[in-house]
C-alpha cells in the first residue's frame, strides 16, 4: 500500500502528439513521439511500443496521459523524457490511455 503523498509525486499530465516517427533502431518495435504538454512544460521526447494497434498517421493529434516526472533515460538514440502511459490488451499489445473529453493540455492527473 502506498499513500496519497506517493501518490501525488507521480506528474501524469495530457499531453497531445505532435510529431510521430519509425523507431528502426529499437529492440521491440517502437515509434518515436514528440508530446506537447502545454506552455508550462513544453514538447517532450519519448519512445512507444504501441506499433500493433496505432499507425505514425493516427498518431498525431491523439492526446495521451503521460508521466512527466521521470529523469529523462536513454533508450538507445532517443533519449525518452516522459513515460506515454497505456494498458495491454488480451494479447499484451499496448492501448494507450487518454481522456475521453477535451482537455487543456498540461492537465494534471488527479
């Protein structure tokens, strides 16, 4: 069990993508993103294993919730700055979360 402080240490924020590339060099196959999380945060970096149920043209535009409070970790050239957040789906293929209404970007998660 945690508690609420640990709980709120955790920055998940809406981000959108604003920028979707291949990502040949990745061990899993991997897209390369750029998220958006509003003026207070700016653009960010990441990289996603989300190939089997997205294409880089759907991508784009789609908002996300993402962790943004990670240090930033090298994943071979990319280095990731956020944590672009999804579940598995019955064959473990990731779905990404994101919010079901529009929302500013930056939000909060809470």
């Amino acid at each position: 069990m945690i508690t609420y402080d640990d709980f709120e240490k955790v920055d998940i924020r809406v981000g959108q993508i604003t920028r979707a590339e291949p990502f040949p060099e990745a061990r899993k196959p991997a897209f390369k993103l750029w998220v958006d999380f509003g003026p207070e945060i700016g653009e960010k970096r990441s990289s996603a294993q989300i190939t089997v149920h997205y294409t880089l043209e759907e991508l784009v535009g789609r908002r996300v919730m993402a962790v943004v409070n990670f240090p930033p970790r090298q994943i071979g050239p990319v280095l990731s700055e956020v944590l672009v957040l999804g579940v598995p789906d019955a064959e473990g293929a990731v779905v990404l979360l994101a919010p079901d209404h529009e929302v500013p970007l930056g939000g909060r998660m809470f």
